[in-house]
C-alpha cells in the first residue's frame, strides 16, 4: 500500500538514522538521505534504506475498512565498515519505527492509523556483499467506510 510506504519513509527521514545515511539526489534536486522506496540505483550511497512492501491483509470492522500492511525495511551499509555503527543505526531505526506516531505522514489522506509496530532488526546482507539488517514493520490503517 503506497501511502503506508510513503508514510513510513517520512518516518525515517524525521528520525535520527537521517543524518547517518548517504546523500542521493533524488528527482527533485537537492541531495537528501538515502531513503529509496523502490530498487536503489546502482551508485546509491551507503548507508541506505529501501522500504518495500512484504505483504499484508485486508480487513472489514465496525463501519471501518482497513489494510494491516507489512513491510521490509532494510538498512544497508558499506562492504568497507560493516560493524558496530552500521548495528546501532539499526537499533535506532528500529527505535524510530516501534509504536511510532505515523498520524501526521497520513494527512491529506482518508486512512487513520491503527498501529505500528516494528521486529528488532536481524542481519540481512544483499546478494552482492553489502552488510545489512531488516526491520520487519506492521503498520494498521483505516478509513470509514
């Protein structure tokens, strides 16, 4: 769901872990962090994070219709440092995602959030050698029917 996905990426961008990640410029100009929703491009800048959608469920309540969205966000760093700070930043994105106030990232929208609710990260390195954890995150809105 793509206003799940944008709304998390806010998320991201808001919290600390922003400051810690390579600059891309993105379309719109001015390099930002590194914060993809779709495949980052092959020169990204590292550390990056790529939020992808791993499934969900719909549901039907009380005068509500709703998603429980689950996403994979995965936090990826340098072949050349894969150690401590590359753990902690996962640690504070997680940190950054659990129970986090996503109701403002929805604005403008008909969808009210439910809940988030984020998995401790686990190490997950890509195909091509870069150290890496994911973030499993669960993420309920709603809007009336």
């Amino acid at each position: 769901m793509r206003v799940v996905i944008l709304a998390v990426r806010q998320l991201v961008l808001a919290s600390p872990v922003a400051a810690g990640l390579g600059a891309h410029a993105f379309a719109a100009g001015a390099p930002s962090p590194a914060v993809f929703t779709g495949p980052p491009p092959a020169d990204a800048p590292h550390p990056l994070v790529h939020i992808g959608q791993a499934g969900g469920t719909a549901f039907d309540a009380a005068g509500f219709v709703g998603v429980h969205a689950r996403l994979a966000v995965r936090l990826y760093g340098n072949r050349d440092s894969p150690g401590g700070p590359l753990a902690r930043m996962a640690e504070d994105l997680w940190s950054a995602l659990h129970q986090a106030e996503i109701e403002p990232y929805l604005e403008g929208t008909p969808w009210g959030a439910w809940g988030v609710w984020a998995d401790y990260p686990v190490p997950d390195a890509d195909a091509d050698g870069f150290p890496g954890y994911a973030v499993q995150v669960r993420v309920s809105v709603a809007r009336n029917k």
